[in-house]
C-alpha cells in the first residue's frame, strides 16, 4: 500500500511541474476546451515585464487569463466528480405557501402585459381617481407592492428577511431613491442631503437584519440620488477626452474626500466645482458608514452618458476603502455585459486593482437601458453602444462571467463577484465553473435576482447552499410605486421572458389543486 501512495504522489508532483512548465513554455501548444471540442493555441514567448495572463492572444477575442485557465483545466484532466446538478424545475416552490405562489403567477402575468406596464404611471394615477386613494392602495397593496417590495416599516422588512432566511436566501436593501436623468424636480443639495441620511439609514438596517456578523450585509447604492446627473455627464465629457485631465484621477478625488479640503477642476466652474466637493463629501460619509456598520456598498449602474463619471467616483471610493488593510471590498461596481465595451473595460480594471493591490468587487448584469441607449443614439447620430441582439449579450456575459471567476479563483478573498442573473443557462455555467475551480459554495462568490422574481432558480440556489441575495426595495406606496414602474420598464425583456416561471407557478397550483392521480395540463 505505502509504495502505491508513494508512486502516486510522485506521479502527482510530476504531472504538476509538467503543467506550470507546459503554461510558461515558449514552444507548447494547449488544447483550450470549448464544449466538445478541444482547439490549439501556442503561447508566445514571454519579455521582461509581460503579464501574460493578461495580454490579448493575436488569435483569440478572449483575455489570456481565460486560456491559461482552460489549458490547466485541459491537462489537469477531468474532476474526480462531476459538477452537482441544480434542477430549475419548480420544485422548490413547494417551500411557498398556495396564497404567495398565486399572487405570484398573477402578478406576473399581469407584468408580461406591455400596455401595463408602459403606462404604468398613468394607470395608477387613474385607478386613484376612479376607485380613491384607500382603495387603489389596498389593491396595489395586495398585489404589485406585496410582491415586489419588502414592505413600509423596518418591522415589515425584517418579517419579509425572516422568510427569505427560512428559504436560505438573504436580503440585498434597495433603497428606492434616484435622480432621472435630465430630471428638473428634486434637485438642489437640501434634497442629496435628505438623501443621505435615507441612505445612511439604509446601511443601519441593512446591518440589522443579519445580525449577528455572520453574514455578509449588502446594500445598493444609486450614486445619481447623491449627485446631480448634468455634473456626471459633465465629468463624463472630460473623462472620455483624449489625454484627459489628471485633475480627475481617482487618487486626487479619494485624496479630497478624505481630507474634506476644497477640490478645484478647471473644466467644471465655480459652483459645479462647489456640488462636486459636496457629492464627495456624501458618497465618502456613506462609504465611512457602511464600512464601520460592516455593510458592502453595491454601486449600481446607469446609463452610458454617466457611467464614465459613476466609475471615476467608484475608483475613488475604492482607492479610500478597498484597500487590504480595509479587509474589503467594501466598494463594488456593476458592469453591464449588453454594453460592447465591458469585457475590455472588466480586464482592464481587473488588472489595474491588482496592480495596486486593492481588493475587487463586482455585480455582473446583462443590463437594463437597453431601449433607452439605442434611441439615445439614434436621436444623437452616434454608434449605438449595445450589442446587436440578446445572443450577443449572452456570449459577452459569458465572457465576463469567466473571467471574473477565473480572477476570483486566482485572488480570492481579495476578489468577489455577484453573479446578478435571471438566466437559468448563466446560473448554470457559474455553478459549473465554480466546481471546476475549486470555489466554495458559501465564499467570495454570490447569486443575485430581484424579490418576487425568478424564485424557482433563487430557492433552488440557495437549497444547495449558495449564498443568493434577493435585491429587495422598500418604502412607502407613494415612493416605492414610482421606482417599481421605472424599474418594469428598464426590465421589459426579463418580464416577458418570465414564461418559464409562470408555467412552473402554474404546475405547483395544479398540483395542489387538483386531485391526486389526476395530471396538471402542460
């Protein structure tokens, strides 16, 4: 028995070399898996100062960081078991109660209608006058608010995060509080300073609701209800200059927030100048706060004419908070993979945090302004900034998604990913690679879908135990029906594409209904 063992840890440590050797050889070609198929590639030799997991191959689209994976995955030969299978079948709902599951596949139905939901506002506006503030209230109450939203009152949102923990899920605070773009009302710095405090709020009962610390608190945060949207597309103007200026580089921004002396930028004037230094001081208050609460800030993200300027600020957020003494990251930005530029834009930020030695975080979405971008740049004459159809998307978050979970694999804990998806095919394929690389369930990885949507892949996720946060909005009727009809409308694709889950509610309902022995119709 002792020679085998002996014999198979040296054969182990043999193959081992072999494989490191084979990455850095000039000369070695690695078959790279791609479904069925294997493909040959050759590793060009490396200079002094190359990073080669970082560079671009002259024959592939994908970052070399993705082939070196592929290529230790190739020769390190199959795992000893296979990848556990997740069943997106419905079968999770049988955890749900008959009443929520109805509400649930009417609501739903009722989303999947396009007049509803692009007169939303309209509708809900006539609805007060026909049937009285109390009564329109009651019925929104019961249906649209019931389903979607956490609730008014912290002893609402704690009840809803209890039945969320029964379930294994956890609570990602939404806190519906935003500035439209070109929007003329609520603006001024009485109302980013009302804001704050909401928001400062917001990250004491995000902390609350998972007490004690074992579990990581999230909480999203909307930079534009913070500062206005005319100084970010301002700022995004400079920053997308050829040779922009230094005077809006991350580390001076993080230098003025931390020491709250004046900040002067010669392409903004005196009182743009002002709203900057103050929309600093907020979002650094914000960030002071979560990380002395332990709560990870989620920066949501916006259009293309603000997200040059959203990720500016991020960066100096970042600089300030994520650096290793911080234990974060206590900052993390969203990258929208319908955008055409966000793999390149991921690798590259990817690297520039390593090189400074900050930890990471990312939200994956496939995004949201979709039909806003392309009329944008209609309206404007310019390249329209979208991939052309929702396949393209699907291979771009594909590419993101793999290269994020390489990377966390790589760095982890000083790289994290939310993996912010309602694709069961996506869902999959993080699974899948988390398996492969040897991520844990419960670690820097984590699954995100909003509350009151796509629970038969939530509940399935969070059953065999990976963490998985549902994105959940709370507030009044008055200011959280607003927000959830914007919120429909950026979402239309993913509303009409709920199908599958609705026949799925459905099939439980029968289920239930109907007489044992008899079959649910299909």
């Amino acid at each position: 028995m002792l020679p085998r063992v002996v014999s198979n840890s040296l054969v182990l440590i043999i193959n081992v070399r072999a494989i490191f050797s084979n990455v850095f050889n000039d000369t070695t070609a690695f078959p790279i898996l791609r479904g069925s198929s294997c493909h040959k590639i050759t590793a060009p030799s490396l200079g002094k100062g190359q990073l080669s997991p970082f560079t671009w191959c002259g024959c592939s689209q994908e970052p070399r960081m993705l082939q070196t994976c592929r290529a230790l995955c190739s020769q390190a030969g199959p795992p000893s078991r296979s990848c556990p299978p997740l069943k997106f079948d419905g079968g999770a709902f049988q955890l749900k109660h008959t009443k929520e599951l109805t509400r649930a596949l009417l609501v739903l139905r009722l989303c999947a209608w396009p007049p509803l939901v692009t007169h939303g506002l309209a509708l809900q506006a006539w609805s007060q006058r026909l049937l009285g503030s109390r009564l329109s209230g009651a019925f929104l109450r019961a249906s649209f608010y019931g389903q979607f939203v956490a609730g008014e009152t912290a002893e609402e949102v704690r009840d809803c995060v209890q039945q969320l923990r029964t379930l294994g899920l956890r609570p990602l605070l939404a806190v519906p509080t935003e500035e439209e773009p070109d929007s003329t009302a609520k603006t001024g710095e009485a109302c980013y300073e009302g804001n704050l405090g909401v928001m400062l709020r917001g990250v004491d009962l995000s902390r609350s609701l998972l007490e004690p610390l074992s579990q990581p608190s999230f909480m999203q945060l909307k930079v534009t209800a913070l500062t206005s949207t005319r100084l970010c597309k301002e700022l995004t103007s400079w920053v997308r200059r050829p040779g922009a200026s230094l005077e809006l580089s991350p580390e001076r921004l993080a230098e003025a927030m931390d020491s709250g002396q004046s900040l002067q930028v010669s392409c903004l004037n005196a009182e743009q100048n002002q709203h900057l230094q103050a929309s600093l001081s907020r979002l650094h208050r914000v960030a002071q706060h979560a990380r002395a609460r332990h709560v990870r800030l989620l920066v949501d993200a916006e259009y293309t004419s603000l997200n040059p300027a959203l990720s500016l600020l991020v960066a100096a957020l970042a600089m300030r908070w994520n650096s290793p003494g911080e234990g974060g990251p206590w900052v993390w930005n969203t990258y929208q993979a319908y955008l055409k530029d966000t793999l390149e834009r991921l690798e590259r930020d990817t690297e520039a945090a390593h090189r400074a030695g900050l930890a990471f975080g990312v939200k994956l979405v496939r995004g949201a302004y979709l039909d806003k971008e392309r009329a944008v740049a209609r309206l404007q004459g310019t390249e329209d900034p979208t991939q052309p159809d929702y396949e393209a998307t699907s291979r771009s978050y594909s590419r993101c998604l793999e290269l994020m979970l390489t990377h966390v694999a790589r760095h982890s804990p000083m790289c994290h990913l939310m993996v912010a998806s309602h694709n069961e095919e996506s869902v999959r394929q993080a699974t899948k690679c988390m398996w492969e690389l040897g991520i844990p369930l419960d670690g820097p990885v984590c699954f995100g879908q909003l509350l009151g949507m796509c629970d038969h892949v939530s509940l399935a996720l969070g059953q065999a135990g990976y963490a998985v946060y549902k994105s959940i909005p709370y507030g009044s009727l008055e200011e959280v029906i607003p927000y959830l009809i914007r919120r429909a409308q950026e979402n239309r694709s993913v509303l009409q594409g709920a199908r599958r889950e609705q026949k799925l509610l459905a099939q439980e309902l029968w289920r239930r209904l109907l007489p044992r022995g008899r079959r649910a119709p299909h």
